[in-house]
C-alpha cells in the first residue's frame, strides 16, 4: 500500500507542478457556458432596416410609426432611413444593412381607396435566421393599417409586405461551410505550427536549430509556411466534400475561386501565427491541448458561422468584431453566397490581412531561440 500511495503522491506532485491543466478543468467548463450560452439561439436584436418612403401619406406614416415601435420594444430592427433606392440595394448587397423596405409612392392612397397596398420588403437571405426574424418583425406592424374607417366601397383591400429575397436560397447544410471550411483551418494550425515546434522542443530536436545560423525570423516564416500548405489542403478537402454534399458552387468564375482561396490562405496563415504566439514559448505538449481548446471555443462559437450575431449580448458581440474567424467566415458567405460579389467581402479581407501581418510580427518577435 505504502508503494502504491507513493506513487500516487509523486503522480499528485506532477500535475500540481502544471497548474495550467488543472485549472483547464475549471476555466474551459465555464467558458463553455458564457460562450456557448450566449452565442445559439438568442433573441435576435439591432438587425438594420433601411426604408425608404416615397409616400408621406397617412397610412405611410403610420406604417412607420408601427415599425418605430417595434425598433423601440423588441429591437428586433433598426430603423435606417434611406433617401436613394438605389443607394439602398447597394447597401443591402454590401451587407451594411439586413433588410430593405420600400414603400411606394401610391400606398397610402391606394388604401385610402379600398384597394390591396403592397411594400417591397428585400432581405438578405445569406443569413436565413436573420432574413425570417426581419420578415416576422415587418409583417407584425401591418394590423396598425387596418384600423376600420367609415367609407363607402364594400370590399376594402389590405395592406401587403410582399418579402423578396436577393440571392438564391441558401439552405441550413450549405450555410455551414463557410463555418466548416474555418473550423478546419483552426484544426490544422493547431495540429501543425506551433505544436510541431512544441514537440520537436519537448523531444530535444529543436536543439538542432540553436546549432545552425538560422534567425527566428527564418524558422517562424518555415514552420507557418509548411502548416499553412497542411492547412491549406485539409480545408480544400473539407470544401469539396461540404460542395459534393449540398451541391454548393462558387459564383464569379477564376476570380471568385481566386478569392475564394485568398481567403483561406490568409486565414490560415493568420491563424497559425497567433498560435505561434501564444504558444511559441511554452515547453510541453499538454498546454497546446489546453490552448486548443481554450481558443476553440472563444474563436469558432462567436464567429457567426452557426448563428448571427445579432442575437449576441453586446460584450460577445464587441468580441466578435474583432475576431478574426468571424471575418474570415463573413469573407466566405460574401464569396460563397452573394452572387460572386466579391466587394462585399473587401472589407474583411482587409481585416485579415491586418491581423495577419500582426500575428507574423508578434511571432516571430516573441519567439524563443533557446533551451
């Protein structure tokens, strides 16, 4: 027995010595329920309405009111006023807005006559979750029309919201790639980079490095560069599995599919040199995996590619602006779904390739070229 408690005590001693997996079993659980608790299936609020109102008649007004009420009380929307139809659909394409409302010229008098009055209601259906929550919050105004008046035809018409989607359906199987072609690029820089240099450093092999000329600038840039082609192909493979599957294509031709690989590239790359940092300097296989799953969690659950981000608490949405899978999975939906339209994905490449370009400094100025 005295053998076998001794045993236990050295086992006890060494896993007290790495506090940092210890506490894994209390941070990561917790984690999990801030994260996951707060990034699937709440209130959708703060999606942006644009309208635009060609009519100022008194049922127009009141159509407006009605929406200002449930911008106020629920805040499903947003209310954007817009002057420029066409400045509004460029709007909608780009993504600065999740809806478009148009109210035509002939509304209020149409209603007034006892004829059906329709509004053009166009959503941006990439986001289906959103697209439905926007149709629902404008739909539910429509009984402030229908107040009874003294008139005298008959048969009086109702007013109408006629939705009317801007891209071709997306279902929820395809919807997901954008999200499963990021998760396999998180996977790979975490199988390869940085936990590569880990184990040849935990091995004793990273001592061959100390023997030769290289700089830390020439093994960072090699390690990166070696994962982001592992990475690369694990997630073309990921692609054209997630393609055979929904039957999903890529619009806009070699530049689309151009894009389309720049994007992962440079998520990739960005991806595997913030792994580089954060675990550039550890020592020990066993602090990757609790990193991995640390950074799993916080990275790919707040990222938008399961559900949309206006459902977010503001300190999770806050985050999520700046993380940079949810750039990277906002850059795949633009060139995926919208048509081959790739300016709507301009500005989260440019994020990206910001991050990137900070991620390779910080790594390799923090890299450790010793024992």
């Amino acid at each position: 027995m005295r053998k076998t408690l001794a045993v236990m005590e050295r086992d006890l001693l060494r896993i007290l010595r790495n506090p940092a997996a210890l506490l894994s079993a209390v941070v990561l659980p917790v984690m999990y329920l801030l994260i996951l608790g707060n990034s699937l299936n709440g209130p959708l609020t703060g999606l942006r309405l644009g309208v635009v109102s060609q009519d100022q008649g008194p049922q127009a007004r009141a159509l407006l009111g009605a929406l200002q009420a449930v911008a106020h009380g629920p805040a499903t929307v947003v209310l954007v006023p817009l002057d420029d139809p066409e400045r509004a659909f460029t709007m909608l394409h780009a993504g600065d807005i999740s809806g478009l409302l148009i109210i035509p010229s002939t509304f209020s008098r149409d209603l007034a006559r006892g004829l059906s009055a329709s509004a053009g209601l166009y959503v941006d259906n990439v986001d289906a979750i959103a697209a439905t929550s926007i149709e629902a919050a404008v739909q539910s105004v429509l009984p402030a029309l229908r107040t009874p008046l003294a008139r005298f035809e008959t048969h009086l018409g109702e007013a109408e919201i006629r939705a009317q989607e801007i891209y071709p359906r997306v279902d929820y199987d395809t919807s997901l790639i954008p999200g499963v072609v990021v998760m396999s690029l998180f996977t790979g820089s975490m199988l390869s980079g940085a936990f590569n240099l880990i184990m040849d450093r935990f091995l004793g092999i990273h001592e061959s490095y100390l023997s030769t000329p290289l700089r830390r600038l020439h093994i960072n840039l090699g390690i990166l560069l070696s994962g982001t082609v592992t990475t690369l192909l694990a997630s073309s493979l990921v692609l054209a599995i997630g393609f055979l599957i929904t039957g999903a294509t890529v619009h806009g031709g070699l530049a689309g599919w151009a894009a389309l690989f720049g994007v992962m590239v440079l998520t990739g790359l960005g991806l595997l040199a913030m792994t580089m940092m954060v675990m550039g300097r550890a020592g020990h296989p066993r602090i990757a995996g609790v990193i991995n799953g640390f950074l799993s969690i916080i990275l790919f659950f707040p990222s938008g590619a399961l559900y949309p981000l206006a459902s977010f608490p503001w300190w999770l949405r806050a985050f999520a602006h700046v993380d940079p899978e949810t750039h990277a999975v906002a850059a795949l939906k633009a060139i995926l779904f919208r048509g081959g339209d790739l300016s709507a994905a301009g500005a989260h490449v440019a994020w990206l390739a910001v991050f990137t370009a900070l991620m390779l400094l910080i790594s390799t100025a923090s890299m450790k070229r010793t024992l």
